[in-house]
C-alpha cells in the first residue's frame, strides 16, 4: 500500500500546484481589472472568468493534497480523552465517511459534468458567451483523486494497525 501512495503523489502534487497557480492567475487578472477599471477600459468577463474557473480551481484542486496531511479542519473538543487505540479507530471510521461523501460527490459531480458538457454551457458575458462546462470537470477529478488516496489509506492504516505511527509529512513532501 506504500508503493501505491507513493504513486498517488505525483498527480496529488499536481492538482495542489494547479490550485495554487489559479490562485495566482486570480490575483493577477483581478488587479489587471482593477487598473483596467481605474483607466476607464475594464477587462470584460473578468468576475465570470474568475467565478466559473478560478476559484472553482482554488476551492477544489487541493482535497486531495489536504487529505494526504491530515490538514482539514479538527475540532477535538470531545476526542481529547480518547485514549490512543480508540482513537484510530475513531480516525478510521471518520476517513470511511468522508470516503463515502467523496465518492457520492464524484459521482453526482461527474453526472452534472456531463450534462453541462453535452448542453454546451456558457454564461453570457460582455462581447460574447464563454464556455464554463469545462469547470464543471474540476469538481469531479478532485473529489475523485481524494476518494482513491482515501481508500488507499484507510487500507493501509487498517493492515498496519493501531500500533503504527501515522505518517508524518517530510520537508520533501511539504510545500
């Protein structure tokens, strides 16, 4: 199961490095607006562009890279008294359910991407339509790549057992 994560890491990364770039891409075309905009030629689209690519990219792209350290939001407010072992198991079944909701949301997300795709979709935009069905394929391909990492890790946790040390992330794998 090692072997298989290790794979993983490779597109994790990827997806993660994508997100950041459109957060970038995102600052940069917002400023260029906000010039644009001050010397009476504003870019046209630029709030269309930015919801329907941008930060669907920056929302999304990292789930699974999230997954992979551990990072989502915690509140141990009434897991601080589980002793160890308990509280793999705990960890353990929260990961199954997250597992479930991912993959659910892939699914549906995958759906929704393919009626979107075949409709053409496009939002109306200064000039002209641009097409967003494109986006519709980010939710779908970050859900499902965290959903694989998940499975692959509940495995691995569960046939390593509570005994294990958890993975702790390396200085090569940080961002």
């Amino acid at each position: 199961m090692d072997r298989l994560l290790k794979w993983l890491e490779p597109p994790i990364h990827l997806l993660m490095w994508t997100g950041l770039i459109a957060s970038v891409l995102m600052m940069s075309h917002e400023s260029l607006e906000v010039v644009g905009r001050y010397l009476d030629h504003p870019l046209p689209g630029t709030t269309e562009i930015v919801s329907a690519y941008y930060m669907i990219a920056v929302a999304y792209l990292p789930w699974a890279y999230i997954a992979r350290n551990d990072n989502h939001i915690v509140a141990d407010i009434f897991t601080r008294a589980i002793p160890p072992k308990a509280m793999f198991w705990v960890e353990i079944a929260i990961k199954i359910l997250t597992l479930a909701y991912v993959s659910v949301f892939a699914w549906q997300t995958v759906v929704r991407a393919l009626q979107q795709m075949r409709a053409g979709e496009a939002m109306q935009i200064h000039g002209g339509y641009l097409p967003v069905w494109p986006s519709r394929w980010v939710l779908p391909i970050a859900a499902g790549m965290m959903a694989i990492y998940l499975l692959v890790r509940i495995i691995r946790d569960v046939a390593n057992g509570a005994e294990a040390e958890p993975p702790k992330p390396t200085q090569e794998t940080a961002i």
